[in-house]
C-alpha cells in the first residue's frame, strides 16, 4: 500500500494545528474525507443538482441515475440481494430509530414482548430501543460484559424466548474496538428464536468487509461519515420481506404510491421508507466514498489497520500506569485507555491536543460501559487508512509528556 499516495489524496492531513503537524487519531468519531469523495460532492452542485425521482427533465434524470447507481455501489458493499433492500439514511442513529419507529407503527412489538441489546452499545443503539418499550409496554434486556469487555454468550442463549421479538448489537462497539462474535450470536438466535436481528455495523464498515447475507442478520445499519464519506449520509439494510410488512417511519412526499384524504398507499422499496427529499450530493458521495474503499481493497486495509493497532497497543502497555479496556480482546481500529495516576482523561486530550495529536476523551457515548468500569471516560485513539506508525510513535510521546505534566 503506497501510504504517501493515500495520505496526499487528504487535503486535510497537510494542516498544522497549534503549530504541529495534524496526528488525527478520531476516526471513530468520524474519519477524514478523500479528494474524490469532496469533489463528487462538490461537482454534483456545480453540473447535476435537480431533484431525483421526480423530474421528466435531463438534470432531474441524472441526479437520480447518479444517486441509484451510488445506491447499487451500497448494495455490493455489503452484498445485499437486492438494491431496495439499501435505504438512505441520515446515519446509523436514524436508521436504528426507522426500524424502532416501523415496528410499533406496525404493531409488531408490543406489550410482553422483549428486546435484547448489550452493554456495549452506543447510546444510539439503546435510547431507541428504550422509546420503543416506553411507547409499547415491552422489556428491554441487556446481555453483560466481563472485566475484558467480552459478551456474556450464556445470557443471550438463556434468555431468548418466543417472546424475543429483537436482538440488536453492535459489531464493533466504538468505545473499546471489540468485535463481537456476531456470527456466532446470529446462529445462537436463530436456533432459540423467531426474533429478528439488528446489526449495528457503524465502526465495523469502514474497517472489514462486511456480507450481509452470509451473516443472515435482518438489518444492518451504518454511517457513511466513519466510512470517508459526508456527514449526513448512511444506510439502513434491511430484508426485503420484514421491509416490506413494515410500516413507514416518515411519513411525507416521495414514499407515497397513491395520495388521498381518504387514503394513502405507499411506494414501493427502498421509497416506502425514503419521505422527503433525501441528501442527493451525500448519497452519491457515499458511493465515491465505496469507490475509495474498494480501490484499496478490504484486505490491505485491514492489514494495514492491524499493524498500526498492534504497535499502538505494545508501544502503550509499555507506559507505566497505563491501562488499556479490552487489551485482550479481539479488537480493531481502537485503542481506549487511561493513565490510572492521572484522574481525568480529558486534560491528557486537552495536552495531547497541543501538540496537534486528536483524540476523544469522555464517555464516547457509551455511558454504560463507563459505569462498568466505574469511570468517568478514557482516552481513546483510532485509525484509519491514513494513519502510520510514525503517528503511534507521537502519540506515545505525548501521553508519555502528559503524564509527567499531570503527575
Ligand atoms: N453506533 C456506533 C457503534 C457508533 O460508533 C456510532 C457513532 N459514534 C453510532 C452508532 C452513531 O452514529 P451516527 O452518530 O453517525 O448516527
């Protein structure tokens, strides 16, 4: 992998701040954006804006080629069968809410029903869950982590139940790295239970390759802004049967077949769940965004990404007092840690910051997991493709000169 060729496709990556190279360490926050992606974007409103879906005219008719050809690209990237089953979203918060707003909608949830989550989840993937019981009388349970961040499998196998109607957990939870056995929970749910699954595949997409049939998950949503792409884009995968039982989420122009005061049909999938006009530039930037992706190719990427996290994580563990959550587990992308002599992991990334290295301090929106740990945040650096082991070296420094700051 050519390295200095990838780093030069990022505008942002020649900046300076406080007077110091950029070491952009957030990735799982969101990752930075190629050329190619910035200039799809930004070439779609200087020749192509129209609206799609609408238009008898040649700017309207392109837009929308454009944007269902993106749509197929989305399809590929995680080998859905068709390309209906790829709906557009906002990102991975309003594609866990569309599913949790279509099923009490559709009724299929209610009140006695039950809903299993995990402890590592993003609060994304909590705060919907706990709106849908709140809004239809089901139960929400919570499959517990041991002291390396691990899921507790048993508990899943013991508490599945015809009463199941959702499973849902993240692949990669971002607050730690881990990747969860999800292959294995998928066939465990399935040999104890009709419910459906929900794979929150944010942190995962960006990182591995991801095949949503061979998972045999029912949905699976991500953002496209961790993935090289626009903020305000993502997906939300679904099977085209459970899409099709389902009831909209919004309700609006686009999503209708028929529209009267007496009665409305709906449009057909992917539009049934697409109301409004959706991020036409974002969504074809999205598809440059899998363009990137694939032109590099899953393997080297992930290779590369492995590296820079295994030196990270030796180049760490040899500071003293320095814990890392999950150091055992099997991890990507993530490094999440705390100077146990130094209280607070916010005035380390404030430090940390001045020498222009960026990281994410605080609770990652995973309070959960930091009550686990009885802690109030960590430091938590991840990678992208970008990334190099020089950068690892830096990091190391600057947590090294925040400790004998703040100690
Ligand atoms: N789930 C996971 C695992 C995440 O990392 C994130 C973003 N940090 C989300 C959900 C929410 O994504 P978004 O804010 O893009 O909707």
């Amino acid at each position: 992998m050519d390295l200095q060729n990838i780093r030069s496709q990022f505008p942002i990556l020649q900046r300076e701040i406080n007077g110091k190279p950029l070491v952009y360490l957030d990735n799982a926050a969101t990752s930075q954006k190629p050329l190619s992606v910035i200039e799809v974007e930004s070439n779609y409103y200087k020749e192509l804006n129209a609206n799609v879906h609408r238009g008898i005219h040649t700017l309207s008719q392109l837009a929308t080629e454009e944007m269902e050809n993106a749509r197929r690209k989305l399809q590929k990237f995680i080998n859905a069968a068709h390309d209906y089953e790829v709906i557009f979203t906002k990102g991975t918060t309003e594609s866990i809410n569309l599913i949790t707003y279509a099923l009490s909608n559709s009724g299929t949830v209610s009140e006695g029903d039950e809903i299993i989550i995990t402890h590592l989840e993003h609060h994304s993937n909590i705060v919907p869950w706990q709106m849908l019981c709140k809004r239809t009388g089901a139960k929400l349970k919570v499959i517990p982590i041991d002291e390396e961040g691990v899921l507790n499998l048993d508990f899943l196998r013991e508490n599945l139940s015809d009463r199941t109607k959702i499973v849902s957990f993240n692949y990669v939870s971002n607050a730690l790295g881990i990747v969860n056995p999800v292959q294995e929970m998928i066939s465990i749910i399935r040999q104890n239970s009709e419910a459906w699954i929900v794979v929150d595949g944010a942190q995962a997409v960006p990182h591995f390759k991801v095949d949503v049939q061979a998972l045999d998950c029912d949905f699976f949503a991500f953002s496209g802004h961790k993935m090289y792409a626009p903020t305000g884009t993502g997906v939300l995968y679904g099977k085209e049967k459970i899409l099709e039982s389902l009831e909209p989420f919004h309700g609006g122009g686009e999503m209708i077949a028929t529209c009267s005061f007496e009665k409305t049909t709906y449009a057909a999938l992917p539009f049934k769940f697409e109301a409004g006009t959706p991020n036409i530039a974002g969504n074809i930037a999205l598809g440059a965004a899998v363009d990137f992706i694939e032109g590099i190719g899953h393997e080297i990427l992930q290779q590369h990404e492995n590296k820079l996290l295994s030196y990270a994580q030796e180049k760490l563990l040899a500071i003293d007092n320095l814990r890392i959550y999950g150091e055992n587990a099997h991890r990507t992308g993530v490094v999440s840690f705390n100077l146990q002599n130094v209280g607070i992991s916010s005035d380390v990334g404030m430090i940390l910051d001045k020498l222009g290295i960026a990281v994410r301090t605080g609770h990652h929106c995973t309070q959960p997991i930091m009550e686990y740990f009885n802690i109030a945040g960590t430091v938590r650096a991840s990678f992208a493709v970008y990334n190099t082991l020089e950068e690892v070296d830096i990091l190391a420094e600057g947590i090294k000169k925040a400790q004998r700051m703040l100690s």
